[in-house]
C-alpha cells in the first residue's frame, strides 16, 4: 500500500503548530490540507430482498437522463458501517466508549475520552461545556446507485398487519381493520455502485485500512431488512489515488459509463468490474486492481481474526489520535504549546535551526 503514501496522511504528524504573534506564541491545529484523494470504488450487490427507502412507501429513486435508478443515499451504508467501527475498537479495547449517535464530554473529560479513530474516518460532533466539537468525516461517502433502471431492479409483496389472533377485525373498534399495505424491495441480484473518497489527505493509513474492515465482505442493510439477516455483498472495484479527483469517480458518471451495456452485462459483477476499471485505472496516476484490493482486504480481516500485529497497528495509533483531538480543541494548547516553543526556538536560535521548530505543509 505504500503506492497509497503520498496521497495519505502520516499518523505520526496529524497536527501542526501556526504562529499567533511576533512572540513566537502558536496555536495547534490540524494538519492543513494537501493535496491528494483516494477513491474506493464498490459495488453493492443486493443478495437478498433490501429495502431502501425514505418518507415514501416505494423505493427511492433519481432520475439519469429521464430515466430512474435506485438512489440509496450515503446514511443507509455509512450509519451500519460506522457502528461496525465501534465493534472493531471495542473488540481491540482502543476505543469505541460510547454508544452511536450518543456521543457526551462531561466537564473535566478530554475530547479523546469520547473520540477515536472512528471519529477520524467517519466524522462526530458532541457538546463539550459551552462549545460544540465538530470533527468532519476523513472519508465522503456517495449515493449508491443501481446500474439498471429502477423498474428492473425492484419487486413488491403484499403484507397484513392483523390482530394477535390472527384476522383483521379489530376489537377495539368493533369493525374490520384496513390494515393491509404493499412493501417494495431491491431484487436480488441487483447491483449498485458507491464511492468512498478522501479528502485533503487528513486520513492515514491505519484510517484506510479502519475503513475496509467497517465496510468488510457483507452485512445487513436497510431499516426494515436489517433485522432480516445479511443482504448485501460488497465487492472492491479497486482503489484510485491522485492529487485531484476526477469527475468519473462519481456514481453518477459512472452509471452513465455503463448505460449502453447490455443487461446481462450490467448484471454480471465480474464484467462490470472490469469495465469500471479498466476507465478507472487509465484516468488516475495510481491504481490497485480489482483481485490485488480484494486480496488487501481478505488479509487485513485474517490479520484481524488471527493475528496480533493487525491489533498492535490500532494500539501504536491509539495516542496519536487522542493526541491529535485534545489538542484540536484544548483551550490552552495555544499557552502552553507557545511557552515551550520559546524555550525550543531558544536553543535552536544558537543552532541557527529556528526555521524547522514550526511544522510546514507537506
């Protein structure tokens, strides 16, 4: 993955030092942003029925170009994918403290006592006394979007809510009940297409590999089939670096790229696959093919599941992180971090080595 290096962050730098005065006071921050963007390109295939849905009954659509696709915006993969995150720092015990979506400081706590690399990858925000702490995703997630037209793609059953003895009178009011209704699922079989990209190189790799474990093989998906069991596979296209990202790692492009495909091609992963990467790969100074990702990915769940090195990754980075937010949003970093940087800038005065004490961008 070293191909990956200069569009990464280094875990070992993930602050940086700004000069606030001619006193040589500093405040910390962040690494400024650089330029470099990853693109993980997936395919979502539908291996049993899914539902993904918004306020209305049927299943959400856009329409490409006068025609509707399945549209499953970013929540419906990132919000189970961010609690498996929590899973995988819970089981290594290096994070993963409180629940989803309940994130809380209570005075005299440090922002690390609540965020992690989880937090890193996919964004958090809590109240921390009279301030709120926002921490923006490391990685962007796209609408997932079916390569096939939505009325190719989606079947419907039809469903009863009846009474706990089984007919549909209801008792309450003494006359029959009308509670019947259609459900509209995603066939099996079908397949979407998502990209997860970086930004900015503010994610290092410990991130990215964090990242593909979250996304693993399979899961269960959508709000009223998640309780039904596992229903989708994911499948690596490959991974994309550049300085800049390009207008054909959007989904929507991407579909676009396909249309003129045959069905039984667009619904065949194997070839779709290698048609998305062979336009991928030629339009990004770095790629990692589709059987190289997919061997990646399979080792880094067995150095998971057998392996203590995978887990000493996650230990090694654990400080880092938690250095990386306490002094994010610690009130008297600026104070402190300026009083040593005096001393520092003191003796380096005498070693004519002032200029290297403030970190520059990459």
């Amino acid at each position: 993955m070293n191909r990956f290096a200069p569009y990464l962050a280094d875990i070992a730098q993930l602050t940086q030092q700004t000069q606030i005065d001619d006193k040589q006071n500093v405040y910390v921050h962040p690494r400024l942003k650089n330029l470099g963007c990853i693109s993980i390109v997936l395919l979502r295939e539908a291996i049993a029925p899914v539902i993904f849905r918004n306020a209305e009954a049927e299943i959400t659509d856009i329409e490409i170009d006068d025609e509707a696709y399945i549209r499953a915006v970013p929540n419906k993969f990132k919000y189970p994918e961010k609690g498996r995150g929590l899973q995988i720092l819970r089981a290594l015990n290096v994070g993963g403290r409180l629940p989803q979506n309940k994130t809380v400081l209570y005075k005299g706590q440090q922002p690390s006592d609540a965020f992690d690399l989880n937090t890193l990858v996919f964004g958090d925000s809590t109240n921390y006394e009279t301030r709120v702490l926002p921490v923006k995703a490391a990685v962007n997630y796209s609408d997932g979007l079916s390569l096939l037209p939505k009325a190719l793609c989606v079947d419907e059953t039809f469903h009863n809510r009846a009474a706990e003895d089984g007919t549909l009178f209801d008792a309450e009011s003494k006359k029959n009940s009308d509670n019947l209704f259609t459900r509209y699922f995603i066939k099996p079989g079908t397949l979407m297409v998502q990209v997860l990209s970086t930004r900015g190189r503010v994610l290092p790799l410990i991130g990215l590999q964090h990242l593909l474990l979250c996304v693993g093989l399979a899961g269960s998906y959508g709000g009223q089939t998640s309780m039904t069991g596992t229903n989708l596979r994911t499948r690596l296209v490959g991974l994309y670096g550049g300085r800049f990202e390009q207008a054909l790692t959007s989904p929507y492009e991407l579909v676009r790229l396909l249309r003129s495909e045959s069905e039984d091609t667009r619904r065949d992963p194997e070839a779709v696959t290698a048609l998305l990467h062979t336009q991928l790969s030629a339009a990004h100074e770095t790629a990692l093919p589709p059987t190289e990702a997919q061997a990646w990915l399979n080792e880094l769940l067995d150095r998971f599941d057998t392996s203590g090195a995978l887990a000493e990754e996650y230990r090694q980075a654990q400080p880092r992180v938690a250095e990386l937010f306490d002094q994010w949003f610690g009130k008297d970093d600026a104070k402190k971090e300026g009083g040593a940087n005096k001393g520092q800038r003191a003796k380096a005065d005498a070693g004519g080595k002032a200029g290297d004490l403030l970190d520059g961008t990459d």
